[in-house]
C-alpha cells in the first residue's frame, strides 16, 4: 500500500525533473472555452501584468480556441478574456520569464447568473454545467459580510445550521436531513474534522476565505470517510499585489462585542502569501454567555515551475465560551465553561505536467484540544432523602434544580416544574485530544473531452482520547483509501462522473463507496431565446463514516475487551468491532435559466438512507439485539464497571424530500435569490432506551415521549420538515446592502429534563415541539474612498425569542458597525 504512494511520488519528482531541463519557448499561451467544453475562437485575449491595469498586450484566439503571448520579461502575468454572448472573465496570476513557458486556460460563462468553477464534484476544477452534481458556492463579497461562515450556509439549499444558545454555543449543520457529523470539511484541502467526523461550526470565521463550495449527498468516492452527507471545501485567500497590501478593521456593538480583522496580501516574483487574524468578543444577552474566538489562518505559495507550485497552509483557532446550558428550563445559568484550541495544517504540491496531465501530493495535519470545566454546583439544592428535602453536611446524593418554571412547546403541551440542573456536589472536569496526520497522493489524466481518469491514494493516521472523568479512554489507527473515477461529455450535451472509492479503516474494515453522476442538456444556452439553457441531472452515491474516539471506546468490542475474560467472550461469541456508518442517496432534478442568462430555477428530488448508525443501547437493548445474557451479565459485574451499555450501529433512518432554488439578476445592481426545501425524514429502526421504553408524563397520560432519542415512526431530532431562505443584493459604487432570511419550521425535540425526584413530569411530546423561526439580517456599507470603509450589520431583525435547540435562547436583535481601513497594494497613499 505505501509502495502505491511511492511510485506516485517518485513519478511526479520524474515530471518534475523533465519540465526543469526541457527547452521551451517562452510564452504565456492557453485556450479558451465555453461552460460546455467547446472552444470559443475569435475571443479577444490581453496579458496584464501584476500591479498594473493596462493590456501589455492582446491577441486573439484561433480556431482553435488557442492564444499565445511572447514573454520577453520576467514577471507575475494574468489574462483577461472577452467574447460576444459571454460574460468577461479574469484568470489567476501566474509567474512567467523568459526560460519557462506558462500555460493559463480560462472558462467563459454565457449568462449573468454566475456559474463557477468546482472542484468538490470531480476532485479537479470542473465548471459547474459540466457536473450532475448538487453544489452551492459562496463568493468572497458574501464572506466579507458574515462573522461565521455558518450565517452564509443558513441561506444555502437543502442546509439547515442549529446553534444551541447564542454565538459560541455548539453549532451544527444538517444536509438533506443527514446526521451533523457526516459533513466533511476542507481548508484548502486540508481536513479539519474531528475524528469521527465532528465539527463544530461555532468556530469557524468567515474571515481569510475567498470561496466555499458546500457539495449535497456523499462523497466518500473521493473525499474518504466522514464525506457521509455533504462536503464543505474552503478556498483561502492569495494575495495578488506586486506591494503588500494591510487590512484593518474594527467594530463594536451591542451585548458588549466587538470584533477585530486585519490580513497582509501580496505577491512577489514566484511567491504569493496571504495572513489574516480575526478576534471577536461578545457577553451575549444572558448571564454567564461571554465568548470570544481569534482565529489566525495563512497560506503561502511558491511557484516551482510554470506548471508546479508550491503551497502551504495553517489555520488556528483558540476560544472559549461560558456554558449556561437551557437557561430557559431552569431560570439559572449553569457555572461552566468550553474551551477549544484547533490547529489545521498542510502542505500541497501540485504539478500540471502538460495541458491533459495532473498530479497533486498532499500533507495535512490537525490537533485538536477541548476541556470542559464546571467549577462548581449551581443552583437549590434539594435531596430526596431528608425529610423536609433541604441540603447539609449528611446529604448523600442532592441534586441542584433550577427554578420553578413552566415550560410551552409549539405543539400546545406545556409543563411547571423544576429540573434537575445538575447532578452531585463536586466541580469536575472533562477533556478531549485528537491528532490526525495524512498523505494524499492524486494523479488525473485527460485523454480528450469526452474522458479523463483520477486515480488516488489516501493514508491516514490517527490517535487521541476522551476523558469524561471515569478514566482517559484512547485510540489510534492507521486508515488507507483508494480512489478511481473517470468522467468526461459527449456531443457537449451529456456529462458524466463514475467512481469508486475502498476503504481500509483499522476499526470497521474494508468498505467500498461507489459515486456515478450525470447531466444532460436538453437546450443548450444558445439553442434559445426563450428557454436559455434546460439541465437535467441525476446522482447516486455511497459514503461511509468511522467512529468517533467515544463511540469506538465504548462500543461493545472495546468494553468487553477491559473484563478480565473478555477476550475468551468475544472469540466464543464472534463479537465484531464497530461498524461504518453508511448513506445511500440517490437525486435528480431539472435546472432552467430563463430571460437570456439573467434568471435560473432548478428543482431537485433526493432520497436518503442512513444506515449503522451509532447510539446508545442499555442492557435491556442489547439482550433484545440477542447479545447473550452471559455476556450481559459479565458487563454488569465488572469490578468497578460504571457500564449501563454500549454503543451500537443500531439507528436507521430515512431522509427524503425536494429542493426548490430560484435566483434573478434584476438589474447589474440588484439580484434576489430563494429557495425551499422539503424533509420527509422518519427514524426506522433503534434500540436505545427511549426508543425501547417510551416515556409516559403522567400530566399528559396516553402520548408516548422520547426523554433522550427520537422514538421509531417519529423525526430525528431538530431537522426541520421545511426550510427556506432570501437574499436581497444591491450594490453601487457608493454602497452595498444585503438583506437575508433564514425561515425554518417546527422541529421534533425533548426537554431532556428530569423532575426532583427523577421523575418525568418536566418532559413534553415531541413532536412539533421546537417552534418555528424567522431570522433576517441586514448589512449594509459605505465605500467612503476607495480605501474606507465604513460598515453596519443588524441581526435578528425581527427581534424574534426563538430556539434553534430548544430551551436555549437565540440571540435578539443586535447590531454592530465599524470601519475599515485598506493600505498598500498598488499604492501606499491612504486616498
């Protein structure tokens, strides 16, 4: 297996050697396309060379599509590419001098309604009418807008973000109804999730990025484990003036935040680089909420060779924030507090050794750290077992409740009480560690337009721990991935994408991933007036998750493994270690542009399945899975055993539904976007113990409660049935204003509570129970010169108390202005 990397590295170093010593004439040449693939010849080409605006010079292109410039100097060079009936287009920079070639190839897009170029779908850049696959992209003047790259997914079809509390407070992401930990995440390549997929979207500033690309359904195919219901790929910024050019900016506003950006840019012969630090503070609007994040991210890049370059990229982020837990359950803030410190890392060496063949050879790197301190009780003190309930020094087992409130779900049921806070009398401490490391090699070749080929190689190793205060539970493993595809277009109507993807994971074993898309034109943009351009596409996909260190550390096959006996147990009873967590998706849909380029809506059906799913099951489960009451009872009676089960790939569930995206470029100035999505999603199968026993409060006799997991028939927890969105975009010279929504239905839930006494007469039916939300948003800014700006961002508009996860207040109507200030770049004058 590591010889397959090696004879992909050693030929890349081949391929290298040959473009160092092969002599070449020194041009900047390429050829330019349509969004079909086709040639677009005649279009007027100019060569612009870094720190200036003016065409060095032009040309045009042939028949052919060809264009070539003679380079008679050193320097960093773009090209700029107009044509009749297409949209202009700018390509990167790229170093060229007088003993090197430089090859650049640019894309022409026909319609106003912007198309991209994506690489999430074939692991190469491909533009987006060329894939069947379901992608949003999100530019860099909506990223500059957002503090977190969550509020733009808010307003992305089929994504729905849940936020438990305020800013700092866990946020997480579900697609298409997938689970939050199957969202694969990528930071110029590089991975950043947990093991185990998880991600935590409270963290991630908007700040340093010039693209995201958010990929609907899975892509183990090419991306690996954890690619199990989406893939989300971040594009760093590079800088680009030939002097460096500073940011800086402030803002302030209310609940005590403010927030501080500042980034360095600029490129010099074959070196780029780019470095940004953001810090944000806020109290938050109820006791015992304050966070703050600083994030610092980088890149640098090297080019090599015309063809090979050279990049490495870092990102850090350091927070912490104070947890008052559901301060609308208990009327009193919990006294704890989360911290996290990430770091991810890498390394990218890509090489084009001529127009058709491909190569890249990756290293990336992550360390991850979170703590979790209570520092103490919080709360009344109550314990059953006095007579008159009242603590002191005696008190074996009190409790400490929040105070009495009443409790209203959006279904009309509504409880009084008060719920146990928390348990025991002692401040305690959690922790968790994580340490991925990988190498990831990929060559692709293009035959011609109607087929390529990518081949890949992936080795992962990882290891870390989990220490919930029982003791430190640990793991490592070595993980290798293969990855085939190939794809191409016919008759520059159909595109096609088939692959396939084996995982070795030293948990669950071999398991394949399969991927094939399509795309088929059945009126192409210039085949009409009327109807601009109609797209049908279909996708089908596999993806394949491993546990996280918790879910592998407490899994039958690894508890079983601390009994004395439990290795005799697990050969007498074939005893397998955890199983992949597995989607199957298929979808398909048509997409219409209309009024000449300027309009576009598509209309997508997906279906899901979620199988091998982890979750908890108590003894009770396990002997209804058959488990064997001898091995039951041996888990009992282990000295010192804290077990009350184990965790199982027993959930199954089911996510179904359609998407409906619609976007209008009124004007250059004004654009309005929207979209619904519908998910008809119902859990199929489990066996935890709410799923086994389904709860009864005896203030609500005959309808049946899930306390901790949704029941079987009913929806996963907090994914929304339906979900909407909006943005409204003006711009001018002067000014800039957006304004979006994010609209989102009732959602089944719990309270998760018990009484003072153990009881469940804090707990509510949970259906429907979460209501339904309407956040708006509104930015606005002020272009003072061509280097102030001047800025203001308004939030929750409608000053809603809504829960994204019920009893945790969002945060109201706030708002926050400042300034920003731009130096250097093409001059170092302050205008």
């Amino acid at each position: 297996m590591r010889s397959s990397f090696r004879g992909v590295l050693t030929l890349i170093i081949l391929v290298l050697s040959a473009q160092l010593f092969a002599a070449t004439t020194s041009t900047i040449s390429g050829t330019i396309t349509d969004s079909f693939g086709a040639v677009i010849q005649n279009a007027t080409i100019a060569l612009i060379e870094s720190g200036s605006t003016e065409s060095a010079q032009t040309t045009k292109t042939d028949a052919k599509g060809h264009y070539s410039f003679p380079i008679t100097n050193q320097g960093r060079f773009y090209i700029r590419a107009e044509a009749a009936s297409f949209q202009t287009a700018t390509s990167q920079q790229k170093f060229a001098d007088t003993t090197h070639s430089a090859e650049i190839n640019l894309t022409l897009f026909p319609s106003v309604v912007a198309q991209e170029i994506v690489v999430t779908a074939t692991g190469v850049p491909t533009p987006e009418t060329q894939t069947g696959a379901s992608i949003g992209t999100i530019d860099e003047a909506s990223l500059v807008m957002r503090r977190d790259v969550e509020q733009e997914l808010r307003i992305q079809p089929g994504a729905q973000v849940s936020r438990a509390g305020q800013p700092g407070s866990q946020a997480s992401l579900n697609v298409r109804g997938g689970p939050s930990s199957g969202n694969k995440v990528l930071i110029d390549g590089i991975p950043a999730n947990d093991i185990g997929g998880g991600f935590d979207f409270a963290n991630l500033s908007a700040a340093g990025y010039e693209k995201a690309e958010l990929y609907r359904g899975p892509n183990s195919a090419l991306y690996g484990s954890d690619a199990e219901a989406s893939v989300l790929s971040l594009t760093t910024r590079r800088g680009v003036t030939p002097l460096p050019e500073i940011t800086v900016s402030g803002a302030g506003g209310t609940f005590g935040t403010y927030q501080q950006n500042s980034s360095i840019g600029g490129a010099w012969k074959r070196l780029d680089y780019f470095g940004s630090g953001s810090r944000f503070y806020t109290q938050n609007s109820i006791p015992n909420n304050e966070f703050h994040n600083n994030t610092y991210l980088a890149n640098l890049g090297l080019q090599i060779l015309p063809g090979t370059e050279l990049r490495g990229t870092v990102r850090r982020s350091v927070s912490s924030v104070n947890s008052p837990s559901a301060f609308d359950f208990y009327g009193i803030p919990d006294d704890g507090v989360s911290r996290e410190q990430d770091t991810a890392f890498g390394v990218t060496l890509e090489n084009h050794a001529n127009t058709r063949w491909h190569n890249v050879v990756r290293y990336a790197g992550l360390r991850m750290r979170s703590q979790y301190q209570n520092l103490g009780p919080t709360g009344i003190c109550y314990d059953a077992y006095s007579p008159d309930t009242t603590c002191n020094a005696s008190s074996f087992h009190p409790v400490y409740l929040g105070k009495p409130m009443t409790i209203r779900g959006a279904n009309g049921y509504e409880v009084t009480g008060q719920g146990i806070l928390q348990y025991g009398p002692g401040a305690y401490e959690t922790s968790t560690l994580s340490d991925r490391d990988s190498i990831y090699a990929q060559s692709d070749f293009r035959v011609n337009s109607k087929l390529a080929g990518l081949f890949g190689f992936r080795y992962e190793s990882e290891g870390g721990y989990t220490n919930y205060g029982h003791e430190k539970l640990t793991t490592t493993r070595g993980n290798y991935s293969y990855i085939m595809q190939v794809n191409g277009g016919l008759w520059n109507r159909l595109y096609y994408t088939a692959g396939a993807g084996l995982e070795n994971n030293s948990v669950f074993g071999f398991a394949g991933t399969p991927r094939a898309s399509l795309a088929y034109y059945l009126l192409k943009s210039r085949d009409s007036n009327i109807l601009d351009g109609t797209r049908l596409v279909f996708n089908f996909g596999k993806g394949v998750k491993e546990p996280s260190i918790y879910q592998e550390t407490n899994s039958l096959y690894r508890l079983l493994q601390l009994l004395p006996d439990g290795q005799q147990i697990i050969a007498q009873k074939g005893i397998r270690p955890f199983k992949q967590e597995t989607s199957r998706t298929f979808d398909g849909g048509v997409q219409q542009t209309l009024l000449h380029g300027k309009a576009r809506v598509s209309f997508t059906y997906f279906h899901n399945e979620f199988d091998n799913q982890a979750e908890f099951v108590p003894f009770q489960g396990l002997a209804a899975l058959e488990v064997e009451q001898s091995v039951i009872n041996a888990m009992r009676s282990f000295t010192g055993s804290y077990l009350s089960g184990a965790v199982v790939n027993t959930l199954a569930y089911r996510a179904q539904g359609t998407e409906l995206e619609a976007e209008y470029h009124i004007t250059p100035q004004l654009t309005v976007r929207g979209g619904w999505t519908h998910v008809d999603a119902v859990v199929q199968h489990s066996f935890s113990s709410s799923a086994l026993n389904p709860i009864i409060n005896p203030s609500i006799p005959g309808v049946p409660i899930g306390a901790y997991s949704p029941l079987v028939g009913a929806r996963p927890f907090r994914v929304a049935p339906n979900t909407g969105y909006f943005s409204i975009d003006w711009s001018s010279r002067l000014f800039t204003a957006r304004l979006t929504g994010s609209l989102v239905s009732r959602r089944d839930d719990s309270t998760f509570l018990s009484d003072a006494n153990y009881g469940y007469s804090m707990l509510l039916p949970n259906r429907n129970l979460d209501p339904s939300y309407q956040k708006l948003d509104l930015y606005g800014s002020w272009h003072i010169t061509k280097r102030v700006n001047a800025f203001a961002t308004m939030e929750n508009l409608l000053n809603q108390r809504y829960y994204e996860a019920f009893g945790y207040p969002a945060l109201p109507f706030t708002i926050r202005s400042g300034m920003q200030f731009r130096f250097g770049g093409e001059s170092w004058k302050l205008q």
